[in-house]
C-alpha cells in the first residue's frame, strides 16, 4: 500500500495518530472479550502496528518489516540495512529502567540503525542515533503522548519511519536542516557526526597519498609537485618547510658541533619539538660526517618531525573535498543550483558500472569533478584547482608512467571512489532547503573538532557579543553613508560578524537614504537594483580565514540570511 498523501496540512499526522489510536482501541477490545492476559496486548499491538502503521500509513512493504525477538519490528531498506527499530511493550505498560537499558544495549548490533522507538502504546520515545565501531552515541531522546500530540508535531516525531523505495530517488530517512524541523537539535548532531566521519575518512587517505607521492610511487614529476605545494602550503600556515629547516641545521652545524642538544635546540627553535622530535636527532646524528652538509639526506631525516602538519595538510584537503559537495548540496536544495548531488539524478549517475570494456570507470569521483568544472568561474575561490589539489594525478601526466606507479593510482582511485559514494550517500539524508545563517553557523561550529578549532585561533562569538560591538562601532542599518565603508573580518571562522555586517548592510540598502539613492531610483527594473546591490555589497564586505572550510561557508547561498 502506498504511504498517505500530504497534500493537505498535517494531513499524513492525522492519520498517523487517528491509526495509533485505532490500534489501542483495537488491542483494549480484544482483551476485553478474550479475558485472557495477554491475547489483546503485545503481540496483538506489534503485529497491528507493523499491517496498520507502518505498511497502511507508511508504505513499507511486508517483506521490509521484521518482526522478531531481538528487535521486536526492524525496518530494513531495500538494500537490506536496517534502518529503524521499535521496541513494542504491552499497551500501557510501564517499561523498567532495566527494560530501557536492554533495549538500548542491543541498538549497537546493527550500525546501520539510525533511529529507534520504544512504544507502550499512547507514549512513545524516539532515539536519534549512530553507530560507530559497535560504540553507539545517542544523539537526542524526544517523547510524544498520542493522546495529547498535535498533527505537526506526530508527523515530524514518525518522520523516520517513512518508507522511500530505493528507485524512487530517495535515500531513505531525510532529515530537515532548518529551523521548521522540531528535532533540529538531533539533526545538527548527527550532520555533525556525518561530516566528522567523512574528514576523518579522506584525512587518511590523503595523509597516504602523500607520504607515497613523496616516495615517487607515482612519478618523480608528482613527486616535485606534490613537495612544492606542501612547500607553498607551509609558507601560508606560517610553518618551516623542510628545506629551510635542513638549510638552518647546515648552518648550525658550521658554527657547533652537531650533537643531540644542539640539534634538539635548533628543532624546537624551528617548531619541529613533536613527539618524534627524538627518532629526528638520532637519525640526524646516524649521518657520516661528510652528509651533515647535504640538504637531501638532512630533508629526510626530518620528515619525520612534519607528520603533525602533514596531518593538518590532509585534514585541510579533507575539509575542501567537503565543503566544496556541501556547499552545492545547499545550493542545489535552496534552487540555485542544479540538482546533481541528490536525488533521483544522483542515483541515475551512480548506477553506471565500475568497470568497462576498455577501462575503469568511477561514476562518484567523474560527478564530482564535473561540478567542479562546471562552478570554478563562478565561485573561484572555492572550485578553482589551487594547493589543496596536489593529490590529483590528471590524466595527461599518467601517461607516462610505468605499469607499477599507474596500479599504485588505481588504488587510490579506488578508495577515492568510495569515499566520495559515501560522502554522498550521507549528504543526501539531508534537505537543506530554507536553512538560514544562524543554521548553517551551528553546523560549521559543531563538527569542526574542539582540538582544530584551537589550532586555527576558532573562538566563537555570541549574537549579543557581535551585535554590542558592531553598534559601538556604528555599523548600524540607519547610519546614513554605511554603504560607503569598507568591512574587513580578518579571521572571519563561522562568520558570526561578517554575516551579522552583511544583513546590516542590506538592511540599511532596503531603506531610502541619499547615499544610496541610485538603487531606488524609480523606473529601474528589479532585476537591475538587484545586479547593482549585489555589486556594491560585493565590494564593501570581506572575510578572511586560515580553514578552507571556513572560507566556503561564508559562499553557501544562506550566509546572507
């Protein structure tokens, strides 16, 4: 049976809780004529809820409802992942903190699962979770009363439960990045987690392509590029690059001895004082003598010292692969974009095979560079080919590689292809639609990890905060001549000051004042006021950041509210 309309307002959470209701009626009329404990109580109600809820109001098909011991219902997808559970007791019975507790521990057997219910009834609770090396992290608990929940708040409380058949489009749960969502604490939570688990994962990829391009394993010319950029890279994080730390060691080396203090001395002075600071020194001091003058041998004795910033590197590579899907996943949702990412067209993309007649063939990766393409002149700073594609081996220049460094590739080629399919795959769980600034700073504030955060100088400022000191300073909507002045945030992060300046500016552009006149000069076409707005904001509000993410963020559709 196909799921209940919701042409109408509210009309799918009026029958979710006209069916529930029915049920109880149901089980208490049963037990009634039955007299027997039992016959009109659990098993009745699961089994009413599986026909009546879940295939009746709902849409899932029998076969995709498991009704079991271990998990009283399992909903699996079309894929055979299990994707919501729901722990059934007897109609207004009240569940032990033991109960709960069992219930709870079992949820972890499936990481896949990414809500859960426990139900007696008329009171329902709902687990937003994650599952994540058998280690569950529940991310928000929310509670609904049938008796007393209104037709808004059953829809958004069952919204998981809605069956999206695998070639219709949808990706299965979909949750809502918007202020309208009643959950959006859990939603941010688990986009948080989302996003976490995808820089972590091309972190360690990227973190491996690089000290592989640096061994040649792909070509003495990836090899060269790979060391510039890293070198260009270290300039503009203000870190020593490993030739001038070598260059500044030779130096040392001329005027003392080169012992185990003065080369610890000369590293710490350098910022090289890791935790591999010691296998640095003993391999500095294992040279002859006659190599404590050449630059290549001392370079390879302090790689070792770069493995934190190399891992910065990586993550911050990471991080743009992210942001730049992120931010036309936004784009495609709020209608400015094309939809490419999600949905049915991403589905139709990701079906070509993996492999061809005459080669490999990696649907997730082509799409995503396609994009890039196609949005590098529109957004240059974001989609242009810059230092954090330096693990790009094109085309062209695998041609003359031999038949070992091109399967070296092919493997990375082949994790990339996952991981993209999976960045995906988990971005579209997302509708993004109508999501403001205040949004879309929450999420960048949240799942950029504490420990980054500190590194990058990432303090976040309160709305009251920004505000108090933007009209100490007068950059206030009313001041006459605001859109003569030039704003500059020069570590902008989430974009707390740029953004709130931004929405001043526009607001003050909106209102009549001689300054601005040439935009509401009567006659003019709207779209010409606004081609000249944008112009003019364009050049009046700025941002600065060291995190590619950050950076991208402030591009997103929504960042001017």
């Amino acid at each position: 049976m196909a799921p209940a309309s919701n042409g109408d307002k509210h009309t799918l959470g009026k029958k979710i809780l006209a069916v529930s209701r029915s049920i109880l009626q149901r089980c208490e009329e049963v037990g009634e004529k039955v007299g027997y404990p039992g016959e009109g109580g659990e098993r009745r109600f699961r089994g009413w809820l599986g026909s009546d809820l879940l295939s009746g109001v709902f849409g899932w098909p029998s076969k995709n409802v498991v009704i079991g011991e271990r998990f009283d219902v399992l909903l699996v997808n079309d894929e055979d992942h299990a994707v919501a559970t729901i722990e059934t007791k007897t109609p207004y019975h009240q569940a032990s903190k033991k109960e709960r507790q069992d219930f709870e521990e079992r949820l972890s057997g499936y990481p896949t699962l990414r809500t859960a219910y426990f139900t007696n009834g008329p009171e329902w609770e709902r687990l937003d979770i994650v599952v994540s090396g058998a280690e569950l992290r529940i991310l928000d608990r929310s509670r609904l009363d049938t008796n007393v929940s209104s037709h808004a708040l059953a829809e958004q409380f069952f919204g998981p439960l809605q069956y999206r058949a695998a070639d219709s489009g949808a990706v299965g749960q979909v949750y809502q990045v918007n202020r309208s969502n009643p959950f959006i604490a859990s939603t941010l939570s688990r986009l948080a987690h989302d996003l976490d688990e995808i820089v972590a994962e091309f972190t360690v990829l990227f973190r491996q392509m690089f000290y592989g391009l640096r061994e040649r394993r792909a070509g003495e010319e990836a090899q060269k590029i790979a060391a510039a950029v890293y070198a260009q890279w270290c300039g503009k994080s203000l870190r020593v690059t490993p030739q001038a730390a070598a260059q500044r060691l030779i130096e040392k080396f001329k005027e003392e001895d080169a012992n185990a203090l003065t080369i610890g001395r000369t590293l710490t002075d350098l910022g090289l004082d890791g935790t591999n600071k010691d296998q640095v020194v003993e391999a500095i001091m294992s040279l002859v003598p006659s190599r404590l003058g050449d630059e290549a041998a001392i370079i390879e004795c302090l790689w070792p010292a770069f493995a934190p910033f190399i891992d910065q590197l990586s993550a911050q590579t990471a991080h743009v692969i992210l942001a730049r899907t992120l931010l036309y996943r936004v784009g495609e949702d709020e209608k400015v974009f094309p939809r490419r990412l999600s949905g049915s067209e991403l589905n139709k993309w990701l079906e070509a095979p993996t492999s061809t007649i005459t080669g490999w063939k990696f649907p997730g990766t082509e799409l995503l560079e396609d994009v890039r393409t196609e949005m590098q002149t529109f957004l240059p700073t974001v989609y242009l080919r810059g230092e954090f594609d330096w693990w790009a081996v094109l085309p062209e220049k695998r041609i003359s590689l031999n038949t070992g460094e091109r399967a070296w590739l092919r493997d990375y080629d082949v994790e990339m292809e996952r991981l993209n399919k999976l960045m995906l795959r988990r971005l579209s769980h997302y509708q993004f639609e109508s999501v403001d600034v205040d949004i879309w700073r929450n999420i960048y504030e949240h799942y950029l990890p504490a420990d980054e955060r500190q590194k990058l100088g990432g303090f976040y400022t309160p709305d009251e905060l920004v505000n108090l000191v933007l009209d100490l300073g007068g950059y206030v909507a009313h001041q006459e001549g605001l859109c003569g002045l030039t704003y500059i945030d020069l570590a902008c992060g989430s974009g707390a000051f740029v953004t709130t300046a931004l929405g001043r500016l526009l607001a003050h552009l909106d209102t009549e004042m001689p300054c601005h006149k040439v935009l509401t000069k009567k006659g003019e076409p709207e779209w010409k006021r606004a081609e000249q707005k944008l112009k003019l904001v364009a050049s009046r509000v700025h941002a600065i950041d060291l995190h590619p993410f950050a950076r991208a963020h402030l591009k997103n559709p929504s960042a001017a509210g």
